[in-house]
C-alpha cells in the first residue's frame, strides 16, 4: 500500500480506524485454497444471544447445519492490502453487493435465525487489527471488518466469549488469526454501524450526524449483542431530540419486542407514553369548555378547527368514541344555551339610554357580538354531535327552546337573525338524512322555528357568515318533507303566503311544493279513480 493510502486510513492521537476494501467473492489464489472436506469445518459455531436481530442458533433449524459448513465460508475473502504495522488501525472495512462466500452455500432464508462461525487461522495477525468479522446479510450482500479483539471483547457481552483473551493466553500467539463469521443479519448496515460505534470517541457526535431513524436502528442492534455503552449513548441521543410519527412508531415496536434497563430508557418512555394516564373524556370536556368561554375570537376559530379535526371519526387520531363523552357535550350545550336566553333577556330590558341596546351593563363586548358568539358556539357543538352520530337529542333539546321562539318576535333583527343560523344548521342536517329523528320531534322543530326562518332569511343571505343560502332551500324543502301531510299542508301554505309577499326575502321552495302538490293531489286524484 502507498503512503498516501497509509495516510487515509490513520487517525492520529484518537483510536485508529481502518482500511476499506472491496471483494465480489473468493479468488483463486494460494492464500486461499479450499481445506480438504476430510479436515472437517475447523469452526466452532457459538449461538447469538436471544434477540430481535440474533434469535438463538441453538434452538433453530439452521442448527442442523453445524456440521455442513464449508470451510471457505470463514477464510479471508479475497486479497487485500498490506496494513501498516505502525500505527495500524483498529476497524477495517470491506463491503460487496455480491456474495463474498461460495456460490453453492446459499444465504439464509429470511426468517431464518442467524448463526455465528469461529475459526483460528494458521496466519497471524499484524498490529492492532487481531480479528476479522464477517458479516453477511439475508440478502446475500456481505461485510467484513478487521478489528481490534481488546476493544470488541470489552464492547460486547456478545462477542466476549468468542473472542479469547491474548494477555491471557500461554502460547503467546494471542488471537492473532481469528475469524468470526456472523450469518443471517437481517440490517447489515445496522450491525456494522453498532460496531463502529464501539471504537468511535464521541458517539453522541456520531448520533447527531447520523440522525434518528440510525440511531434507532443500531439501538436495536446494540441491544441484540449486549453492547451496553451503545445502548446507553442511543436513548440519550434520542431522548434530546424530535421525532416525526414514523420515528415514533418505530420506537414503540422497538420497545415492545426489546427490554431495556429502566434506569437508562426511562426518560425515553416518559415521552412515548403516560405515567400516569388522565382520562380522554374528562380532557375532551376542559378543551370543549375552554373553546366555547374563549374571548378571543381569531384564536376561538382557529381552536374550533382544530379540535373538529382531532374528534372527527375519520381523523387518525380519533380511532373509537372513547375520548367523547356524549352527556357532558350535551351539558356544555345547554350552558351555551342558557347564556343566550340570558342575553335575550337583558336585551329585552326598557332602554334607559342611548347606546344601551348595543352594550350590556358590565361588559365592554357589544350585545351582537356577545350573542353571535353563543350561536357560533352552538353550531360548533352541534357539527361535533353530527359528525360523531349523537345530534339526535340536540333537535329535541332546540324543538323545546320556547322561550326563545317568544322573544324572537320582540328582538331586533340583527340580533334575532342568528338564532336562525342555528335552525339553518338543523333543518340542513335533517334535509340530508344525516339525523334521524322521531316524527313529532321534526314536528315540534317546524312548527318553532320554520316561521322565524321565514322571517330572517334575508338577513341570513346578506349576512352569512359561510352559510350556503342555496343548500338551505334545498335541504329545507327536503327535511319539510319528511312531515306528515297534514303537517307539510300547512307549513307549505304559509311559505306561500310569505314568498308571495316578500320574493327573495323568503327562501324559494318551489321545488318541494311542488312535490308535496303532486304526493297530495295528483296521486291521490289516481288512486281515486282506480
């Protein structure tokens, strides 16, 4: 090897590193002859620790295979080039996309538990590089590393009881020549990075250049080979940093098939789950109640979407109706209601002064701010109650608002109108089939609030507020429909009337009128006469 090259593979003061090569498969050479079959393996096979990445050798099929290994599956896997005693390196590297061991051993299925092969050669190591790994993955694809044993042995209980001790050693020939063959790794990538990290001198530094998802992945690997500092270095890494959803979830199937030491993972579980779990329905509750009495009206919005969102059955946050409770929604309701009544009240008050019926003694909100909030709130609720199948109840609890449905009548129209607003959201609903209702609730709700529609429909279209005019006649019509005859007779009569009398100030059933001629007078004038 070139001094330069000597040069690239030194790292001068911290441990050294290694040399990388590159190998397609065995080459002919003398280095490299086959053993003869009658020498047998020569290898000592030890089973990997019981883990995610090496399930036990002993207790898997490819067991039966102990004997059957060819001797050139643990031989050096090509020539390479010299190291330089001096200052040699303590990782050396080579990699292949081909398979590095004979074509006629096929890799192991997938699936299949890895193995681990050790075998001492005739040759003796030079420098610090005593020990050469070999890694090969289920894809065939394999890696091999030239290590410093000392470092590897003291890394890894793993690899500590393969590896012999050379101070302890009475021949003096230390591991100088030994080879370690790893079978079957399902992340080669992985695995060779775990053991990187072993002779890295900052491995925090290593992490954050590396990223999560890395740092996950060697975490899993430095658990299978008991590399405790990796393991250690991995939590703390990723307990300081994000994670996005997919890095979180990767996590959670991590810690559900690997055990850790708590003391080293608990700051990591204190962020993947709750100590101590609060329940969902109580925290749904206190986010809906701090929605509905916010003051600010641009983040109440932006909160009110926010929560839709999180509730909707069809968001992935929100898997069953375990986090709503249907009774304490309802009561929220009803408080939203009772505080509109209250405000109709105290605007039904006698005026004692100029600017008294915009403003309410004690607060500085004007009057059609205040009721404009309470209605906003209720539609929200109810669109909550839709979406999660529990509005039936909100029509009977609207049909029933009598005292309302009085003071309508007496209130201003800019006041008055956005009572309606919330009828529009119900008869809209119910034109639509998204609630299903017993006949006398429908009933009760037309004969309440159909004529106050009536009246506020003109300022429904000039102040709308996104509300869609042209689906409320539609779907007003429509849920009109659903009444009785009789019923639908008299509601229709008086929609005449009024349409006659104040045109597009009157929303246009002309549609379902004439349905309702056709259901009550064609028809029947044919059954008739049969």
């Amino acid at each position: 090897m070139s001094e330069s090259t000597h040069h690239t593979i030194r790292r001068a003061a911290a441990r050294p590193r290694g040399w990388c090569c590159s190998f397609s498969g065995v080459p002919d050479s003398p280095e490299h002859r086959a053993l003869p079959s009658s020498a047998g393996v020569g290898a000592q096979k030890l089973p990997p620790p019981k883990s995610p990445l090496a399930p036990s050798f002993n207790s898997s099929p490819s067991s039966k295979l102990a004997g059957l290994i060819d001797p050139r599956r643990i031989l050096s896997p090509g020539r390479v080039s010299p190291i330089d005693s001096e200052g040699s390196p303590a990782v050396a590297v080579g990699e292949s996309e081909d398979e590095a061991l004979p074509r006629d051993q096929p890799a192991p299925a997938a699936g299949a538990a890895p193995f681990v092969a050790v075998r001492e050669d005739e040759e003796e190591g030079g420098g610090g590089l005593d020990l050469r790994l070999s890694l090969r993955g289920r894809d065939g694809r394999c890696v091999v590393m030239e290590l410093d044993s000392a470092v590897l042995r003291q890394s890894s209980a793993f690899f500590a009881g393969m590896v012999p001790d050379a101070s302890g050693s009475g021949s003096g020939e230390g591991a100088g020549g030994k080879r370690i063959e790893v079978d079957g790794v399902d992340n080669l990538e992985a695995f060779k990075e775990a053991v990187e990290l072993m002779f890295e001198p900052d491995a925090m530094r290593w992490l954050s250049s590396a990223g999560v998802s890395r740092a996950i992945a060697v975490l899993e690997v430095s658990s299978s080979i008991m590399f405790d500092k990796g393991i250690e270095s991995c939590l703390k890494y990723i307990e300081a940093v994000p994670w996005n959803e997919n890095e979180e979830e990767k996590l959670k199937h991590l810690f559900a098939r690997c055990t850790f030491d708590e003391s080293v993972c608990k700051d990591v579980l204190a962020r993947l789950q709750q100590q101590y779990r609060s329940s969902s329905e109580d925290l749904t509750v206190q986010l809906v109640e701090s929605v509905t009495s916010g003051t600010n009206n641009g983040a109440r919005k932006e909160l009110q979407s926010l929560v839709t969102g999180l509730l909707s059955k069809s968001s992935v946050y929100h898997k069953d109706l375990s986090g709503l409770n249907k009774g304490s929604l309802y009561q929220i309701c009803r408080t939203c209601l009772s505080s509109l009544v209250e405000l109709f009240v105290e605007d039904s008050r006698p005026v004692e002064g100029a600017g008294q019926s915009m403003t309410v003694s004690g607060s500085s909100k004007p009057m059609i701010e205040r009721i404009s909030k309470q209605t906003e709130n209720l539609n929200w609720l109810f669109d909550i109650l839709v979406n999660n199948d529990m509005a039936e109840d909100f029509v009977e609890l609207w049909a029933k608002q009598e005292e309302l449905i009085r003071m309508h009548e007496q209130a201003s129209p800019m006041f008055r109108y956005e009572l309606s607003r919330i009828s529009a959201s119900v008869f809209t609903a119910l034109g639509k089939g998204r609630i299903q209702c017993p006949s006398d609730t429908r009933s009760q709700l037309f004969h309440g609030w159909f004529r106050p529609m009536l009246m506020d429909f003109g300022w429904l279209q000039r102040c709308s507020k996104g509300l869609d005019v042209r689906i409320l006649e539609e779907n007003l019509g429509q849920a009109l429909l659903t009444l009785p005859l009789q019923h639908q007779q008299s509601l229709f009569e008086e929609w005449f009337r009024c349409f006659a009398l104040r045109g597009t100030e009157c929303p246009n059933l002309s549609r379902a009128f004439q349905v309702w001629w056709r259901r009550s007078f064609v028809r029947a004038s044919v059954d008739v006469r049969r």
